[in-house]
C-alpha cells in the first residue's frame, strides 16, 4: 500500500519530484549513453547526455603525465553521465530543473592544487540549457555568473559539491552501493523487499534498513526531536534571531520537519568527507544553505556524535556545504513509497542497486516515453464534444460558420465558451484547459523544458497541435534555446508560429533566446527567419532593449554581430531613458 502523505512528503514536493524522474532524464539519453560507455566511447556517452567535456586527454598527459592521464581515462571509461544527471540537484519551489551555478567535484587525484575532475551545472537562469559541462583542473572558488533570475538564483552561487566519497552516484564500479547508502544494507532497501514489493513493517531487529524505516516514520509523523534523539544526533532547538530578513526568527523545528533528512546518514557520510579531508571537513563542521539569511550548521564530535543547530549566514560562511545527496532521502524510495512510480521507471542502474530481485533486474529500464493524446470532452453549450489533436491542429467539432460567428461574437466583447474557450487556452496560454488536455499541453513544455528534443518531436508527429503556450504564454518558439533547434526551428515556422510573439512579460523568442543562454547559432537562425531586434521586453519590472540585455549578460563580445546590427539600424535604441538613468 502507498505510504500516506506526511509533513516532510507534501503532495507538491512529490508531484515536483515525480515531474523530475518522468522528463528530466528521458529513456533514450539513458539508453543512448549506456550503449556509448559499454562500447568504450566515453565521449559518446557524455555527448547522449548532453554533457560538454572541457578537456582534452593528450593535454592532458602533457601537462600532467601520463600516470595522471591513465588513471583520468580509466574513470571516464566507468563514467555513466545518465546517472550523474539522475542524481544531480534540483531547484526548488516547485521546479524541476537543475540547480544553476553548483560546482560537483568528482575526483581528486593528489592533495590539494593538483588538478579535479569537476562538472559544472548549467550557468544561466532556472530557465536555461540543461547542459553540463565535464572540466579538469583546479576548481575555482569564485567565477562570474550571469543571472537573469537573480533573485531566487543568487542564494546558490558558486556553490561547491563534494562528490568525491559518493561515487556510487556516477562511477558505475560503485553503482551498488546506492541502497547501503540511502539507509538499507547489501540485502536490500529501507521499506521493499529485494524484488521491489514493500516490506510490512513490523517488531523486527533493528538492522540498518529497519532503524532508518523506523527514524524516518518519526520524521514523518513530525516528530522531529524524537527521529534526531533516535538518530543519535544533537538537536538544538533555539529559534533563530534574524535582524535583516522579513521575519524576526526562524524556529529550526518547522524547517526540519519539512527537509526530506536522511538522519541515519548524516554523520556517516559527514565522517567520510571529512577523513577524506575534504573543504574544510577536517574541522568537521558542514552546512546546508537554507536561505540567504540562515543555514542549518552540522558539527561532528571527535569520535562520535553530531550536533545540529541553525546559524545565521555570517555563522556559515565559509564552511564547506554538506551535498544535498549526502543528507537528503533518495527521491527513488520516496517516490516507490508513495505509490508515485515503480521500479521498471528508474534508471536501470538505481533500479538493480536497491531491487536486485526485481524481475526486470538487468534489463533496460527508465522513465516512460512520451503520452500520445488522446480525445478530450468539452461541455459546450449544453452538450458533450470531443476536442483533440490531430494532425498539428487542435480540432473542435464547429463549422467554418459556426467558427466565424464566434470570431464576430469575441470582435463585439463577447466571452468564448465551449469548445471555443477551450481553444483560445490552448493557443493563448489564458484561461483554463480541461484537466485533459493541460495534461497533454504539460507534457509537451516540460520535455521542452528539459532539452528532450525527442520527445517533442516524438509528440508532434502524433498530431500534437504546436500552437499551444505554456502558462507563461510561450510558445515552443520560446524554448529553442532549450532544445536541439536545427530540426524544430524551421518546422515550427512552416506549422505558421509567429517568430515576434510574445510572452506575458512581452519577450520574444530572440529575447528569451539571448537573456537565457541560447546559443550564438540558434540567435543567427532566429535572425534569419526576421526576429525583430528593436523590441522592448520586461525583465524585473524594468523594461529592457535587446542592446541593454546583451550589456547586462556581458554577452556583447560573444553576440557581437548581433550586438552590431542593432548599433548599427537601431541607433535610438542607445539612448532609450533606461540607458540615460544609468548615466
């Protein structure tokens, strides 16, 4: 049976985290990759899983030896880049892309100054390309970043990952070492029996796997002091005085209750990074950013124990972040648990490690493809009809005369009801849809939210109707940036998309292209298909030129024939009062 939904589980942390496993690693990246890393093409794998590597071997050896380049290539070989993706933070408040701006340390070769292999995550908005990019060398502790999304974003800057003693998490030597981590043993998971069934909890000697069942249950009930005490950790409860914040304290009770805390690993995995002498773990001293203002401080004893305690930000800063897969319950047996996906939908790798018994064990495995639409029923003026999408059109059962009475109704300030209400949500992105087909619609942006360029394409050859707008009324013009755009771009031209239309905050496809880390070949081929380049758009509440926006991502240099063009036809556009302010 389903575990019912508990303080920490809220059912829209689980919706966000079934919308996670369900389109941000798509079935055929996995398979893609995993044929590329078994047939020894380690760059093939990271290239299925749109994964830049910033690092060329032969340099490599040059610069390092040739010891540092074998020992290099021989974790690549065993890198599946798939998995990393599937483990990879997600950005909160409801959203299910990667967590912008975060450094993940994979490897260290030597003591500190001697090079890393790292990933960065992508360095743009919640909004922008979901592509990684595999570096070798010295980890920066400071970069620039450039963030149209600053207000929530910059909380996370620069944050540094330790994944150096987590390896199970990308190096497939280690792969199986996922249930042990995530609170069970070599037997089997906290909650399920080695085949995937849950497990009935009941009087049982307290292993590894029963202790964390039973700790986490506590969590769950809200009984945060009791699960900590039962963890053997330390608990402060003193609320938090802030002085800067909107609100006067912090309780450090109702943070943790709602923080998916896997207690039972926090001062194992902590002891790990620090006998690794990673950051400043020597000191045994971790945090976990809250908000900008607080972050939750976790101290090692000497020998044994751990306190936990609130600080403010001055408190933490500096101390090495705790990595949210070192403190955080795996989403995989959140999700089981709740009923929320099964074991044939994980990635083959986490699916073997915690059901080795499962009958699909060794098979291939992943989240489901895309769901086909399928008809919809509309109540329109007293009677049911059928809406759906066919052949690139979102049909309705009307008459051309019917249709063009309608127009004429909605030219004199008449409402749209019915099947016309219904179409006019779909292509405005105003109004609401039948549960149905936002559904359908849903589907549609997520996948193009996650860079899924088969899936979109997989949707629209079923007859998906590509007018649609999202909630924010973008169009599928407005994702491109997001996508592989040589095949979409001219195919969503020719179904008739306005390549100048515009977004709830009035931004083009151009607009969102350049502000969001597009590409310079996807703006060139914008450019070409007549992308107006004088627009006026909003970004913050400021309204913002197109030239403006380049001078603010510093991406002048980098866009320089676009940044020329509008010096060159558009010259008033450098003396529009946003300009003459800053002067």
């Amino acid at each position: 049976m389903p575990t019912p939904v508990s303080k920490s589980r809220p059912p829209d942390e689980m919706s966000r985290l079934r919308r996670i496993r369900r389109y941000a690693v798509p079935r055929w990246m996995i398979e893609q990759a995993t044929e590329r890393r078994l047939a020894g093409d380690w760059q093939g794998a990271c290239a299925a899983a749109r994964v830049n590597v910033n690092f060329d071997l032969a340099d490599v050896a040059a610069q390092h030896g040739q010891d540092v380049a074998a020992e290099l290539e021989d974790d690549l070989r065993h890198l599946a880049p798939d998995l990393l993706r599937w483990h990879l933070p997600r950005v909160e408040r409801g959203r299910t892309t990667i967590t912008p701006t975060q450094t993940i340390v994979l490897r260290k070769p030597g003591e500190n100054g001697l090079p890393q292999l790292y990933l960065r995550t992508p360095p743009w908005s919640v909004h922008g390309p979901q592509r990684l990019t595999l570096h070798f060398g010295t980890v920066p502790r400071h970069y620039v970043w450039l963030e149209t999304d600053w207000r929530y974003c910059a909380f996370w800057r620069g944050i540094v990952q330790d994944w150096t003693t987590s390896r199970y998490l990308w190096d497939v030597r280690h792969a199986s070492e996922l249930s042990e981590r995530s609170g069970g043993d070599h037997k089997r998971a906290p909650f399920f029996n080695p085949d995937g069934t849950p497990r009935n909890l009941g009087d049982q000697p307290l292993t590894a796997p029963e202790r964390t069942e039973r700790i986490t249950e506590l969590h769950e009930r809200g009984e945060v002091e009791a699960a900590f005490a039962a963890a053997g950790i330390e608990l402060d409860t003193t609320p938090l005085k802030l002085k800067w914040a909107r609100v006067d304290e912090l309780d450090p009770l109702e943070i943790l209750v709602r923080m998916p805390l896997a207690l039972t690993r926090l001062e194992p995995e902590m002891r790990r990074l620090a006998e690794a002498g990673a950051g400043t773990a020597s000191h045994g001293r971790f945090r976990i950013p809250h908000t900008q203002h607080s972050a939750i401080l976790l101290e090692l004893g000497e020998s044994a124990g751990l306190r936990v305690r609130l600080v403010d930000d001055g408190t933490g800063y500096g101390i090495m972040v705790l990595p949210e897969a070192c403190w955080r319950r795996l989403p995989d047996l959140d999700l089981m648990r709740g009923g929320d996906t099964s074991a044939e939908h994980l990635h083959p790798l986490v699916r073997d490690a915690l059901f080795p018994d499962h009958p699909s064990a060794g098979g291939p495995g992943g989240p489901p493809g895309p769901a086909l639409p399928s008809p919809v029923r509309v109540r329109c003026h007293g009677e049911w009809h059928e809406v759906a999408s066919r052949d690139g059109i979102l049909e309705i059962p009307h008459s051309q005369d019917e249709k063009q009475r309608e127009q004429a109704l909605r030219a004199f300030g008449g409402d749209h009801a019915g099947c016309f209400a219904v179409l006019e949500a779909w292509t405005s992105g105003k109004g609401r849809l039948p549960r149905a087909l936002n559904d359908q619609r849903r589907e549609l942006f997520t996948r193009a939210l996650h860079g899924d360029t088969p899936g979109v394409l997989q949707l629209l050859d079923a007859g998906v109707d590509p007018h649609a707008r999202n909630g924010r009324q973008r169009t599928l013009l407005h994702m491109l940036h997001l996508l592989d755009h040589e095949e979409l771009l001219p195919r969503l031209l020719a179904a008739g998309l306005d390549i100048n239309a515009r977004d709830e905050e009035q931004r083009t496809p151009l607009f969102v292209a350049v502000g969001d880390g597009g590409s310079a070949t996807l703006i060139r081929d914008l450019l070409t298909a007549g992308a107006r380049i004088d627009v006026l758009c909003e970004i913050h509440d400021e309204e913002l030129s197109l030239l403006r926006l380049l001078e603010l991502l510093r991406r002048e240099d980098e866009l320089e024939f676009l940044h020329n063009r509008i010096l060159t036809e558009h010259p008033e556009l450098t003396e529009h009062p946003e300009l003459a302010e800053e002067e």
